[in-house]
C-alpha cells in the first residue's frame, strides 16, 4: 500500500470537479503562453513598421487574453477551494470515525497528543496539497513544458539550452526529494512531542500550580519546543539550499540566451522581438522550475503526513467482531469468568491471571483491592475494550468474544474512575446514558445519586452549562452526575469504579440506598480500594 493509495476513494468522488478545475487551468495557461509571442509581433511588426493599426490590433488581442486568463483563474480558484475543503472535510470526518472505532490497544499505542496532530495538522498538509495540485502544481509543469515548446517553435538552435538547463535542474530537485524528506516526517513526529507536553500540561494545570512547578514544565515545554525548532530550521536549510541553485542555474540559461540572442540579432539571424519572447519563455521556465521545487517541498511534507495518516487507517482493532455476531435477545446480566487471564500489549507480566468467578442477575459483587491490583483492568474486559489473553467471559452464557461490542455495551453503564463530563448543559450530560429520557427520568436519577439538590441550587438548574470536563463542578459533584448518566441507561450490569471516592461519607451511604432501591434486577459491580467504600 502506497502513501497516497488510501485516497483513490476521495480521487473517484471529486475526479469530475478536478478535472474541471485543471481544464480552467490549462486555458488560463495557454493564455499565459501565447502572449509573448504575440509580443514579439507587435514588437517586430507593429513597431519596426511604425503600424499603429497593427499594434492596437494585437494589443486589444492581448487584453483580451488576460481578460480571459483572470476569468479562467477565477472559476478554477472556487472549483479548487470547494474541492480541497470537502476533500479535506472527508478524510478528517473518515479519520475521525477510523479513531472512534480503535481498541485502547490501539489508542495506547498511539497516543492521543499524536492521533489530535494526525487529525488536524497532517490532514491540513494533504489539503493543502491537494489545493495546490489545482493550482500551481499543475500549472507549473504546463507552463514549463509550454514554454519550452514555444521557445522551440521561435528557434530550435537557441531552445537547445533548456534542453542542456531542465536536466540539470532535475538533478537538484531529485536531491532535494531525498535529502528533505526524512526531515519534514521528523517535523511532524517533533510536532507531536510539543503537543503532547501541551495537552499533559493544560489537562493538569491545577497540580502545576499546586505544586508551584512552573520552572519544570517551562524546561520541559523548551525542550520539545527547542527540538521543533531545530529539526524546522534544518529543513528550512535545505530548502534555502536547493531553491536558489535553481534560480542560479536557469539565469545562467537566461544570459547566455541574452548573448547569443544579441550576437543572432547583430548578425541579422533573429529579430529582436523574439529574443524579447524567448527571454519571457525563459522566465516562465524558470518560474516553472522554481515553484515545482517548491511545491515539491510541500509534496514531501503531505507525503510525511500521508504516512502517518495512512498508519492509522491500516491500524486493525485488537477488538475483532464476528460478521455474524450473536446477540443476546433478552439481557439479565449475568456474568461469568473462566479462567481468564490478561496482560497489555507489548507487555511481558500477566496483569490477570486464571480468574474465575460468576455473578447472577440482580447481584452485587464487590472488588477490594490495592492500588495497582487490577480491578479496573477486569471491568475494562466486560464491555471488551480489551479482550482476554486466555480463558473467556460469558454475559448471559454467551462468550462475549462471540458478540457485537456496540450492542454488548448496550446493556453496560461504567462510572469510571476518572470522571469525565462533556461541554453542554448538565441535562446533556446525564441524557448521554439515554437521549431519549424525559425530564422527568432525569430527575429521578440525579435524586438517586444525590445530585438533584445542588443542581436545583443553581440558577439555570439542569440547563446549568458545564465547562470542558466540567470545571466548574467540584470532583464530588462530578461523580455524582456521573452516576445518574450510568442509571438513566436502564443497564442490566452497572460498573462502578471506585465512582464515590470525592464523595463524603452521609452522602456516599444515601447514594448506597438508593442505588440498592433502584437496582433491583441490575447486576451490579464495585470497585473500591476500602471495605467502607461498599
């Protein structure tokens, strides 16, 4: 599978329109082409001759040429746009949708600082790319070829130069191809470093102020700071480097077509109008050249990023789904250990080993341990974000390995350990469990886990809007609503992981009763570090 191959599909959706796109550009080109010809003639004729009714002629010719040139470049500017942002918007949207369906295997090998760079700035640079193929990276190589063509067509002799330029030329850009790549793929993954920093830092502001550890993280952020800077400046370099022994070479072209077109002119072999022609012919490769090597710069940057891209999109879920999974056509919650046993991907030591046990519908099980022990490695393997290594689980007696993940979970609520609220109001928030839910429902649940009387204490009640992750909330009243989006789900099994630790004891028993109400026929598991804590 190639860099770019993943995205034949987007290529067959917009082909119609690039291609649109690129018939306005070549018009526009060959407006740009003809023009210096028609130059020399004015020149040659019109002004040699002293034929003003020539030179009006082909003057309004040439202004009609540029008319046309600036109206072609207008709708090819709109096509290109429309086609880069929606191209660009599809392949986020599908990367998107490529991420959601990850197992934490795949999510913990990755990295989410990385997956967030992937998804903006590496995507951005095939955008651009795209855009650019509409525009001047088409346009470019036409032009080039264009004019050599034409150069040709004014004097064979004189057009040999480009032929001995262009080569030469080729060579710089093919070292600049090698040289620049490996570089601006370290960009990237340089890239991905400060932006982990950032993201570690902003998510634990509070600790850092607490703790008074500027000086540390300001250190830590310079140094991938630093390193960006550096692997930038070192690509930069090479660009510096390549683009102007182009520009060198192609004048070394443009004087000795001044010298012998002079010495042709003195002779009487060539008209001067046409040496002006083959001067601008000659610009227009060296404009040409100059910006293919640039545009290839930008190729070897989307080329870094498509690689990285194209890593995520050939990443395989570690969490396999049957095409015809069973399914469980009236949940009661029961669950069953087998002898599992789990360790981490990448990881030597078993985390779990040969657990065995079963809870029936409407129990409660309760899991004790220390920090580090495992408990919410054994709740992450119920609703399998991660599967087991060896033995098997049963929900219902069925192997869960056997069924959907998106319907297993249906039936499952997890509080998890780290509470996590969305930005939108906190009727949103517990409405996640269930979107359908009345008002009402909401209520109920929020009583149930304690969380009715200081949401009913703010202004805006359950349209109180949250914060991201719900900053202005205190930890206990997290946990709390956490709890009531878990209920309104109406589960069979309820995970709760260690959910009531920022709670107060008075609270934490009300919340224990009406749990024990509530969740009569609903198999219930607790996770806790504590025997007070169940």
């Amino acid at each position: 599978m190639t860099s770019f191959s993943y995205l034949n599909k987007y290529m067959k959706r917009y082909k119609n329109q690039f291609f649109i796109a690129l018939t306005f550009l070549i018009l526009e080109t060959m407006g740009d082409l003809i023009q210096p010809t028609i130059m020399s003639r004015i020149i040659d004729k019109g002004v040699k001759q002293g034929d003003m009714d020539y030179i009006i002629k082909l003057g309004g010719l040439m202004l009609l040429m540029t008319l046309l040139g600036a109206s072609f470049a207008i709708i090819r500017n709109i096509v290109s746009s429309r086609v880069s942002q929606s191209f660009g918007a599809d392949l986020r949207e599908d990367l998107y949708i490529k991420i959601q369906g990850f197992s934490f295997d795949s999510v913990d090998e990755f990295q989410d600082a990385s997956l967030i760079t992937r998804l903006t700035n590496d995507v951005n640079q095939i955008q651009n790319f795209s855009h650019g193929l509409m525009r001047i990276f088409v346009k470019a190589p036409v032009i080039g070829i264009g004019a050599i063509f034409m150069a040709f067509l004014l004097n064979p002799k004189m057009a040999l130069i480009l032929l001995v330029i262009v080569p030469i030329v080729g060579v710089i850009i093919y070292f600049n191809l090698k040289v620049s790549y490996p570089i601006f793929s370290n960009i990237q993954k340089a890239l991905d470093k400060v932006n982990g920093v950032m993201r570690e830092y902003l998510a634990g502001i509070r600790v850092v102020k607490a703790f008074n550890r500027y000086i540390y993280e300001r250190s830590r952020f310079k140094n991938v700071n630093e390193d960006l800077k550096d692997i930038t400046l070192k690509g930069m370099r090479t660009v510096a480097i390549f683009s102007p022994m182009i520009a060198f070479t192609v004048n070394i072209g443009i004087v000795l077509v001044l010298w012998l077109g002079g010495y042709s002119a003195n002779a009487g072999a060539m008209e001067v109008g046409k040496i002006m022609a083959f001067v601008n012919y000659m610009t227009q490769v060296l404009f040409s050249l100059t910006m293919m090597s640039r545009l290839l710069n930008v190729f070897i940057r989307s080329k870094a990023s498509s690689d990285r891209i194209k890593e995520v999109f050939n990443e395989d879920s570690s969490i396999l789904v049957r095409e015809n999974p069973e399914t469980i056509k009236d949940p009661k919650g029961q669950i069953e250990f087998e002898n599992v046993s789990f360790k981490y991907k990448n990881s030597s030591k078993y985390i779990l080993e040969d657990i065995s046990f079963k809870v029936n519908p409407g129990e409660t099980l309760a899991i004790i341990g220390s920090t580090g022990s495992g408990k919410t490695s054994l709740i992450n393997l119920i609703p399998r974000f991660y599967d087991v290594n060896k033995g098997q689980i049963k929900i219902d007696s069925k192997n869960i390995a056997e069924l959907d993940p998106e319907k297993l979970r249906e039936q499952i609520a997890l509080v998890p350990q780290k509470t996590l609220l969305f930005t939108g109001s906190i009727k949103d928030n517990i409405k996640w469990g269930n979107k359908d839910a009345s008002d009402e429902e909401v209520e109920l649940v929020a009583k149930i886990s304690q969380a009715h009387d200081f949401i009913a204490s703010f202004n805006e009640g359950y349209n109180t809007y949250l914060g991201q992750g719900g900053l202005n909330l205190s930890g206990g009243q997290k946990q709390r609503i956490s709890i009531a989006r878990a209920l309104i789900k109406k589960p069979s099994i309820l995970i709760l992981d260690d959910s009531t630790s920022a709670v107060d004891l008075i609270t934490e028993r009300k919340i224990k009763e009406g749990l024990k109400e509530y969740l009569t026929v609903t198999t219930t598991l607790l996770i806790a570090q504590r025997i007070t804590s169940v």
